[in-house]
C-alpha cells in the first residue's frame, strides 16, 4: 500500500477507540481496555510500516511521502491539511508509538486490572487497597484520545494542523492530571498546567498568525524548505526589539515550545502534573507532550535560525534559545537534586534533560537534539514507568505492613517503622526494593543510567554526548560547562534516586514487604529498557576514539537529510567524550557514596554542608511562591476584589440599582399624582355618574305598562298641540 | 242627512271611553276591551271619511276590514294570554303580573 494513505490512517484508531469507549463500552473494563490497546496496536503497527517505508527510503528529505486535501477556504487561498513523512516525523513517530504502545500496556496493571473494586473506593480518589481503578474505562478513552493528538501533531504536514493535536493534548493532560479529581492537590494541579501552558500557546498562536501573514501558508515545506521565503523572512525586519520577521515569528512559536516543554520560566507545571497517575506521568512528561514541544523547536529549526549559517555567531533568536535551554538544563537539575518524591526528581528531570534539547536547538545543533529526544523519551518513559511499578509496590507493602504490623523487619530501627504516616512516593522511606523487586531495579537503573549518560552502554550517552561535543566544536563555552554541570548533577541525583530507592536497607516496613509487580507492568519496561540501550547505536558518531567503525552515523545521516543543507559531521574530539564521561561517572559515584549507608529517618546528608542553597533547591528557588505573589494573587484580587467587588457590585450592580431606585420613584410619583387621581378618577367619575344618572331615572321605569301609556299619551298631545298650534 | 262631524264626535268620544279603559282599568281583560273601542272609534272614522269624502274609491272599507281582522286576532291571542295567566297566578289583575320586574 501507498506510505501516504498508511500515514492518513495512523492517528485514526485511537479516536475511534476514545468515542468508542465513551459512547459504548465504558461500563466493561475488559471491553474498553481491549479497544484502546487493540487501536493503539493498530496505530503502531501502521507506524512501523511507514516507519520502515521511510527508513528504507532514499533521500527521504528531498522526496518525503505527503499528501494533503483541501480543508478550509481562508481569504484568497485555501488552507491544506495533510500528511507528511520525513526523517524528522519518521523517527518521532518511531518513538511515540512504541512508548505509548508501553504506556497503554503498562496502565492495565497499573489501574490494577483483574482485582476486585473496592467497595470503600471513590471514583476521584485513587484505589486505596489494590482495588481495581474506579474509573478504568475513562483512564484508557483518556489516554486514547491523547494518542490521537499526539500522532495527529507528528503525522501533520503544517503548522495549523500541529497546533490541533498540541491542544487536544494540552486538553487531555488537563483531564489527566485531574483524573484523581477527588484530590484537592489534583485539581490545582490540572488548572495550573492547563493555564501555565496556555500562556506559551497565546504566544504560538500569534506565531502561527503572524508566519501565515507574512508567507501565506502554514506548510512545513513550502516556509522551511523554500530557500527564498526563508531569505525573505530573514531579511525583512519586525520592527520588534531589532529581530526579523523569522526571528520574532521563530521566538513566538519557540514560546509555545517554552510552555509545552515546561521551559524556564513556564516549568512550574510539570513538577505539579505527578498528581495524575503515573502512566499519564510517563506519557505527559516523557513519551509524547513534552516532547512535542521540542519536535516543534526541532522542525522550525530552519526558521529559528534563518540568516546564520554553521560557525556564524549566533543570532538573537538563538541566543534566546540557547540561553533558556541551558538555564533550564541546570537550573531544574539542580531543583532535582533536593526533592524527595520519586516522581518529582524525575519531573525536573525531564525540565533539565528538555533544556538540553533546546540548548542544541539553540547552538545550531539540529541532528544532536532531534537524537537527545529519541533517547530521552525512551529512557524518560522507562523512568517514569519503572517509578510507578516502585510507587505501586511501596503500596502493596504500605497495606501488607498494616497487616503484618506485629513482625518487625530486621535491620529497621525505630520510629520510621511507624507506619500511619508513611508517603509510598518518599524515596526516604523506600531502600532494598532491588531484592523485592528485581525487575523494576534492572530496568529502572538501565533507564537512570541511560539519564546520566553511563559511557558507552547507554543511549543517553551517545545524544548527550552530541550535544556537549557540537557545543564545544562551535566554541558555544557558556553552554558547554553549563550543560557539563548540569550532567554532572544529573548523574548524581540518578544515583541518588537509585540509591535511595534500591539500594541498602528497607527504611521501612512499607519498603520491606514491597513486592514486584504484575507482568503487564513489568514487561513494558523490559521493552522500554532494550530501547534505553540500543536507541542510542544508531547514532555513534564516526571515527568515535579514533576508530573506524564498521557501519556509519546511520541517525545523523538519515535525520540529517530532513533539511536543506545537510549539517557536516563533526570531527571527533577528546575534550567532549572526556569531560561527558568524567561527569557521568564522578556524578554516578559521588550519589552512590553519599546516599549508600543512609539510615531510616536521617535527614538528607546535603542539607548540612550546602546550607542555605539546599533550602533553596528544596523550595525549588521560591518560583511557585514568586508567581504566586506576582500573578496568582494579584489576579485573585483583580477578579475578586476589582472586578466582582468593585466594578461588578458597585459599579454595575450600582448603577442598576441606580435605575431601579429611580424607576421606582417615578412610577410611584406617576402612580400617586397622575394615575390614580387623573386617569382612576376619570374612569371612576364616569361610572359614578353613569350609576347616579341611572338610579335617579329608575324611579321612572315603573313596569306598569298603563303609566308608559299616560306619558305617551302626554307627550303626543303636547306634540300634536305643537303641530297644531305652530306649524302653518 | 246626518253631518259628518256627528260621526266624528261619536268616534272620538268612543275613544276616549276606550282609552279611559285602557289607562284606569286594573282588570287586563277590561283593558284588552278598552282596546277595542278604541280600534272601533278608528273603523268608525275610517267608514265616516270613506263615505263623506271619497265615496267611489273603495280603499276606506278595505282599511276597516284589515282593522277587524287585526283586533280580532288580538283580542284571540290577548285572551288566550290572560287565560294562561290566570291559570298559573289565578289572577286577571295587570300590577300583579310582574315576573319580568326589577
């Protein structure tokens, strides 16, 4: 079959399989899950046909599989909406069908399919003793429809198209995050992201406007791959702060990148988004809606960097780009390295490891970031997943503690025994889980291993490698030690992580009667860890330490031919490699031996040296109390106090008011001096008179006939005598 | 030959007496015969004037007979009212029959 009409049809399982649960199926769970994942594997299945298609395919750049049809009449043209396959959505689409595919696997036994519900459990709350989820079927037409959005976005061949799947996303992770919406930490949760990332997307959209303006469509290929609309755009000014017109629409649609990707400053979303269950988790922040933000970076990568060509300076966009891509990469790296959740480590994470993509976006290293989101969002998805099995775990052991609370667990002293107040998320209160819980412990550290960038193994190693290695080639420093740092610190929260998670001893009975979790769960991380590994062999750079390897840069090759001017392969240097290993490893080793012998209810042994710097990276630099401060609150008073107490109850409500009073008056004025006596006596003089006039004639009307008779007689005598007397 | 102005007094005389009857009688069949004379002093006139006036045409006695024929149906449906009154109010008397009185 054709690859266009393959790519016409993957995005469409998924939504039938939403309106299909919703409408039909959501009161059987077995029924509703088999569709979701039965259209997801139909989604996936169709993505790797046209994945192969396009990898087999030479010169796929020049000559992509697309295919549009007419949509909407708008002014003198029409806007297409179509299809469109190139190395770039060959390999997004690569990974976002494999990770979700994992994804809708792993929530079956995450929502603890196949057990009893519990009767004590609240559609709202999560399930509290191991009960199935009471909202099973809605959880999978979720995730379904967020499929949907997701491949609708990487299949699209234009700017409009995209932006439909980013807020159909941006619509389910609202629903998602919410999906506990008993919760209250829940429900703020939704709103915040929601509205956090609604800000980028105002931006976006006047991106997406003003690019349509300017060039008159909104076609990946007819803007980025048209050397003269690109020229055009580069050399016409904005009149904004100085930039082109590609500049300022680049920087507008990067905004929308800013909040999708959780950028500093619109970052405070994701950390607050662990509400939602943990395979929204994976699938928000790892497999496709963070991602989504880069991949639109990465494909506007020849308009973002319009007019600079490789070794120029770098433009204002991109210094823009860079500087928030390396900020983030440290600055959420080190907010990391002070949370306890497990979850929440890894939300900042996924914030330092997309500051990393953006930075390579930023210093013009196009095929670097397109490799980094491949690999994280396999080793992001891995993390995640692996996070939920040991969260899941933690509760089975936190109700088997309850039950076996008489026997105590060797080696665990005192008080942190304790189990009433035990939080399943604490990596504090976890420890020893490698015993309990073997194959979550080998592929979640696969997976943290991947994150730092262990040498040569991992995946993470080879695009981070990339990345530290174009910056440095191009002689971006700042960046390079930036992101070194940032590595360094990533290593060793990883560690930290699974130190504290799997190594040593239980911290507590919850920890020690832990248990692995069912194979739906588990073998979507097996699949998710061989890719932690083996994503990153596409991309070993050529003569890596000098040797001559048998097969070339196959990823920088293929994704490489995505754009205009293929980007030169780098030469191969020490520095780099040296400095990406040196990190990785003192990081892995400094978090091993820091965290390793950490005894139950110790305080973080950070806290002490660092100081003041920890409690900052604690409170994650004060930014949800900033923007508390600076908007939250300001915009509370502003609707409450302003607009509801002031202009709508005094003002409006006044003024209303107002008129009413008024309106009252005069009609009890018009009432009192003109109705009653003018309009009401009139009337009633009238009948009074008539009523009068009648009854003093009644005496008259006497009924006997002879009376009538006699004044008839009288009367036609009196007129007979007139006739007779006057008239001639 | 007797002058028509002796007719015409007589006939005016008997209408009075007839409306006399009429106005003063409380008795309805008193008042239904007042009516008659009353219509008679009409024939009588109407007779008077054909014959002194204008004997040839015969429009004079034409008008009287439609007059007795008038007051004869009357008086026959004037009775016949009175009779059924009386049968329900076993009275003649016209003040008393005030059922459609305010």
């Amino acid at each position: 079959m054709q690859p266009e009409l393959l790519t016409w049809l993957i995005p469409l399982p998924p939504i039938l399989a939403f309106f299909v649960i919703v409408l039909l199926t959501n009161r059987s769970n077995r029924l509703s899950h088999s569709i979701a994942i039965g259209a997801m594997l139909a989604s996936w299945g169709l993505a790797m046909a046209v994945f192969w298609r396009a990898i087999t395919t030479e010169h796929l750049g020049e000559h992509p599989f697309e295919a549009s049809i007419p949509w909407l009449p708008a002014g003198s043209g029409v806007l297409r909406f179509g299809v469109l396959i190139d190395p770039l959505s060959a390999i997004t689409l690569f990974f976002v069908a494999w990770t979700c595919l994992a994804i809708f696997v792993y929530s079956v036994g995450y929502h603890n399919f196949g057990k009893q519900r519990d009767p004590d459990d609240r559609p709202g709350l999560p399930p509290r003793a191991g009960g199935i989820e009471p909202m099973y079927a809605r959880f999978f037409a979720f995730i379904s429809l967020f499929a949907f959005g997701m491949l609708t976005l990487v299949v699209s061949d234009n700017l409009l198209l995209l932006f439909m799947g980013w807020e159909i996303m941006g619509l389910c992770s609202y629903l998602l995050i919410g999906f506990w919406y008993g919760k209250d930490s829940a429900k703020r949760a939704m709103v915040k992201a929601f509205i956090t990332t609604r800000v980028g997307d105002v931006f976006m959209l006047l991106g997406i406007a003003s690019l349509y303006s300017a060039t008159g469509t909104l076609n990946y290929r007819e803007i980025l791959f048209n050397e003269e609309v690109l020229g055009r755009l580069a050399a016409t000014p904005s009149g904004v702060l100085g930039l082109s017109a590609a500049g300022l629409i680049g920087l507008l649609l990067f905004l929308g990148t800013v909040g999708k990707s959780a950028q500093w400053p619109l970052h405070v979303w994701l950390p607050d988004a662990m509400e939602g269950p943990t395979p929204v988790s994976a699938m928000i922040h790892a497999a496709t809606m963070v991602s989504a933000g880069v991949y639109l970076a990465v494909r506007f990568f020849p308009l973002l960097t319009a007019g600079w060509h490789e070794g120029a300076p770098l433009t204002t966009t991109m210094t823009v780009v860079a500087f928030i891509g390396a900020f983030t990469a440290l600055f959420a790296a080190t907010i990391a390295v002070a949370q306890n959740d497990v979850k929440r480590v890894l939300a900042y994470s996924t914030i330092s490891q997309l500051g990393y993509m953006v930075a390579a976006v930023g210093i013009g290293a196009y095929v670097a970031a397109a490799f980094h989101l491949v690999t994280h969002a396999f080793f992001k998805a891995l993390l995640f997943l692996g996070s939920g099995s040991v969260i899941h775990g933690m509760e089975h052991g936190l109700a088997a503690s309850s039950k076996h609370a008489a026997q105590p667990i060797p080696g665990l002293a005192g008080p942190a025994g304790v189990h009433a107040h035990v939080d399943a998320q604490d990596m504090f209160n976890m420890g020893g889980l490698r015993r309990k819980m073997p194959v979550t412990f080998v592929t979640f550290t696969i997976g943290g291993l991947a994150l730092s960038g262990f040498p040569l193994l991992t995946a993470g190693f080879w695009s981070k490698d990339e990345i530290l290695a174009d910056a440095f080639a191009n002689g971006h420093l700042a960046v390079f030690l930036t992101l070194a740092l940032a590595a360094l610190l990533t290593a060793f929260y990883t560690m930290r992580q699974i130190t504290l998670t799997f190594l040593g001893q239980p911290r507590t009975e919850a920890a020690g009667h832990a248990h692995e979790s069912v194979w739906t769960m588990t073998a979507p991380l097996v699949v998710l860890a061989v890719f932690a590994v083996a994503a990153g062999w596409v991309g070993i750079p050529e003569g890596f330490l000098g040797l001559h390897l048998p097969v070339p840069n196959w990823f920088h090759e293929f994704v490489g031919g995505t754009l205009l001017e293929h980007p030169p392969a780098l030469a191969f240097n020490w520095i780099p490699l040296l400095t990406s290993v040196g990190v990785a490893g003192f990081g892995l080793l400094f978090g091993w031996l820091v965290y390793r012998k950490l005894p139950a209810g110790a305080p973080d042994p950070l806290q002490r040296p660092l100081g003041f710097v920890y409690s900052a990276w604690k409170k994650k630099y004060g930014f949800d109390e900033a923007y508390d401060f600076l908007f939250v609150r300001p915009f509370y008073w502003f609707a409450e106090t302003f607009t509801y107490r002031w202009v709508d109850r005094g003002l409006i409500d006044g003024f209303l008011h107002g008129v009413a009073a008024v309106a009252l008056r005069m009609g009890s004025a018009f009432r009192n001096y003109f109705d009653k006596p003018v309009v009401n006596g009139f009337g009633d003089l009238v009948g009074e008179s008539t009523k009068r006039f009648g009854r003093s004639f009644r005496i008259v009307q006497t009924g006997r006939v002879q009376q009538y008779l006699i004044v008839g007689l009288v009367f036609s005598g009196l007129l007979l005598s007139y006739i007779l007397l006057f008239q001639p | 030959m007797i002058p028509l102005s002796w007719y015409l007094t007589l006939a005016a005389a008997l209408f009075c007496i007839g409306l006399y009857g009429v106005l003063a009688r409380r008795n309805a069949v008193a008042i239904l015969m007042g009516i008659e004379l009353m219509l008679n002093a009409v024939n009588l006139n109407l007779v008077a004037f054909w014959r002194y006036v204008t004997p040839t045409v015969i429009s004079g006695q034409v008008f009287a007979v439609i007059v007795f024929a008038v007051a004869a149906s009357e008086a026959a449906v004037g009775l016949a009212l009175i009779i059924s009154i009386y049968r329900r109010r076993a009275t003649v008397v016209a003040d008393e029959i005030n059922l459609l009185k305010w």
